[in-house]
C-alpha cells in the first residue's frame, strides 16, 4: 500500500510523537508499505512560538498541495493539527479525498496553561479539526471517552509499542558514567520541559537521592536556576537514553493530561517502574485499567506513589513494558487506514511478520 503521512511532528524535534511516527514508517516499511512523509523539513519553517527546538512550516498550503497532487497514493493519514496538518485537511476537502487523523497531545490543555485559552475553546477548534476524518485515531480508552464526551465522532483506537530490544531489562540498576556516582535512590523524568508536563511536581517533591531529567524546552532555562542540584542531560540519544532508564530506581512521570506517555513503557521495559498520577495515559500504560496498576503505582499523591513504585520488582515494570508491540500498533494503524479516493480500495492489513526480515 502508499501511504502519504503528514505530520507537523517529525526529526530532529525530539518527542513522544516523533517517536511513535518514526517506529510507525519503519514498521510500515518493513512490511512492504510504502510511505511518504511529508514533514516540515520540506519548507521553509520558522520556530514554533514559546517552543524552543521545535519548528513549523510558514504558509505551506500551496506547496503541499503541489506535494501531494504529484504524489500516488492509497491512503492519506495526518497525524498532527498544526499548519501542515491544517493546509493537508483543506487541500483533501477540496478535492473530495478520504483521510484518517490521530489525536497525539492534548493541545487544548497546552493552549490553556501556556495562553490560558479556555479550554472549551480549544477543543471546539481541534473538534472542527477532526470532523472530516473517516477515522480518528486515539492511544486510550480514557481518551477515547474524553473525547467522545467533547463530541468528537469516528474515534478508533491504537496503541503505541515499545521497543524492548533497545530498551533492554536491567535486573538490578546499572551505573552510568557519564554522571558518577550518584545518592540512591534516582528518581529520573524524561520528555519536554514545558507546561503540560507539569514537571514542576516532579523537581518539588520531598524524596530521598538524586533526580535527573532528560530533555529540553521552554521552561528548561527557569527551572534550572529555581532547581540546581538536579542533574539536567538535555537531549541524549536513544541507545544513550535506554542506560540512563536503566541506572534509575523510579521514573517519576508528572503529567496530569497525558494521552499515553511512550516514555513510561519504554523506562518500564528497561525494568524502571513508574510512578504517575492516576489519569488517562499513566491508567493505559501501567494497566490499571485491568486491576491493580502493574509496571509501577499510580496515586494522586504523587510521593506516595515515588515510595510505592520503589518497592516494584523490575520484573514487574518489564513484563507490562512487553504488552506493547510496534508491531501490533502498526497492525491496528493499517486496519483504521481509508481509501483515499472513494472508489479504490486498499489492500488487506498487516499480517504477522517477523520485524527486521
């Protein structure tokens, strides 16, 4: 099948997001899919206002409707609601074509803390966003009802994986050299330092050791001055970021309005379990909604949960790190997939295949 994918997430920008599109185009092309990206590093961007290291296309309608008319393809999926996504929606409405979307991030809570735009405003605008989809693509049950109770329609879901080869097990914590020695125990976060992360919860807690973060943006700067004596690594890569999984005892994942939380699952599969607040993402990762959360501890004390999750097994944390495959995520992708042209057809789903052959 071709596949035209077009995303205003895409590398060097460094997210959960990128993440599980990059896994989602090596999957797809793995199993004999073609994709074409369309991403904005094909036009000329300028940084994404109060986002540092993250950049979005400037006025891109003409020429990705160049982009997409020159191309041949079976499906279109877009998976952001930013200017590519946007000017991709029009330019298939315009011309009668079919098309799924994906609901990654929970914009209108971002566009409430970091414009305090009311948030029934932000979902109205991303609902109209969505309305054309023949398919809206969700990571969560939670979320999947969330916005079923906003009034969005066509909702599917799809989880996201891990890859447990790269983030291997690590029965007991492993030192890391980089940052020597180190007061037990580590308590480590990893994703964006930005509004919606409420990492702040993080860096405030009263809890024993030492705490690392991973990752940059906008409140990088500030909470480096408030917060001096935590270990700040920036950006690493990923074969790099899977010992620093490795040499923590808890991931402390503060985010109150997380539509997954890749970053959970792939700390759990290095054997780190997590400790988070009981909403829609953490709920989905740690399997909560199954029973007891497996992986780590939920709670809306977020130190009871950093002394809860210190007493899981690592075991624990990377046998529910395995229930989430690319390949079964890529499955589910193909099968939520449309014709694009009302009278074509696409090809079957993924069949099982082993990845890397």
């Amino acid at each position: 099948m071709r596949i035209a994918l077009v995303t205003d997430a895409w590398q060097p920008q460094v997210n959960g997001v990128v993440t599980t599109l990059v896994e989602l185009v090596r999957e797809l092309g793995l199993a004999g899919h073609q994709v074409e990206v369309i991403h904005p590093g094909l036009f000329r961007t300028r940084p994404c206002p109060g986002y540092a290291g993250i950049d979005i296309a400037v006025r891109p309608r003409r020429a990705l409707a160049r982009m997409l008319g020159a191309l041949q393809f079976d499906a279109l999926h877009i998976a952001t609601e930013g200017p590519l996504g946007w000017a991709a929606r029009g330019h298939a409405i315009r011309h009668k074509l079919a098309f799924t979307t994906a609901f990654h991030t929970r914009f209108p809570e971002v566009l409430q803390a970091a414009l305090k735009l009311p948030l029934a405003w932000g979902y109205a605008l991303f609902r109209h966003f969505h309305k054309a989809s023949a398919g809206v693509m969700v990571p969560t049950e939670g979320v999947l009802q969330l916005l079923e109770r906003r009034g969005f329609r066509q909702l599917r879901r799809w989880t996201h994986g891990v890859d447990a080869r790269l983030f291997g097990f690590a029965e007991t914590v492993q030192p890391y050299a980089p940052v020597g020695l180190l007061a037990r125990p580590v308590s480590l976060y990893v994703g964006r330092v930005s509004y919606e992360k409420n990492i702040e919860a993080f860096l405030k807690l009263d809890i024993p050791g030492t705490k690392i973060v991973c990752g940059v943006g906008p409140l990088e700067a500030s909470l480096k001055e408030r917060f001096p004596a935590v270990r700040w690594l920036g950006v690493l890569p990923r074969e790099e970021l899977a010992r620093v999984y490795a040499t923590a005892d808890v991931f402390v994942f503060p985010s109150p309005s997380e539509t997954f939380g890749l970053v959970m699952a792939e700390a759990m599969a290095c054997g780190t379990p997590v400790a988070a607040y009981p909403v829609d993402g953490p709920f989905e990762v740690l399997g909560a909604h199954e029973g007891p959360a497996r992986g780590g501890v939920l709670h809306e004390d977020l130190r009871q949960a950093f002394f809860g999750a210190l007493a899981t097994p690592r075991h624990e944390a990377r046998a529910r790190a395995l229930h989430f495959s690319w390949e079964e995520s890529t499955r589910l992708f193909v099968a939520h997939l449309v014709p694009a042209h009302r009278a074509g057809r696409l090809t079957r789903p993924i069949e099982p295949y082993q990845a890397g052959v």
